[in-house]
C-alpha cells in the first residue's frame, strides 16, 4: 500500500487508511507510539487502548454484589488445592 507526504498547517503527515487502523482497533484521538526501526518509520497502538472504555461498560453490566469469580474453575482449582479441616 502506497500513501503520500501531505501538508498539514505547518508540518507534514500521512493519511492513514481505515482499513489498518479499523484492523489495529485505533480509532480518532487515540495515542499511538511512533519511531524508527531499521530505517523505517514504525506506528504502534498504545498497550491497553480503550481499556477505560471497556471496564466503564463491564462494571455498568455486571453485578458487582455476586462473586465475580462464580463458575471459572479450573483444573487447579478442582484437582491440586488440599483444604485442611
């Protein structure tokens, strides 16, 4: 894929397509880490992006009066642990 320098004010920029970033899940205002790598201009979405987003939705729809933890046993939790009496 192919894109163009552009004039943007008083610097320059690129336009990225809606494709890479849909791909890359980044949408507008999101901060990305930008940098050269072997000669080459690298854009890389920020660890976490939209985390606060994603909490804010879980917390409005879950119960946050039961136990969060209900039914995620696992083999650990069935086999290994010994209860002591």
């Amino acid at each position: 894929m192919k894109a163009s320098i552009i004039n943007i004010g008083n610097s320059q920029g690129i336009i990225l397509p809606s494709a890479i970033l849909k791909k890359l899940n980044i949408v507008s205002k999101d901060e990305v880490d930008i940098y050269i790598d072997n000669n080459a201009i690298v854009i890389k979405p920020k660890p976490r992006m939209g985390w606060k987003k994603l909490f804010a939705l879980a917390t409005e729809t879950s119960n946050s009066e039961g136990d969060l933890f209900e039914g995620l046993a696992n083999k650990f939790d069935e086999e290994e642990w010994k209860w002591q009496q």
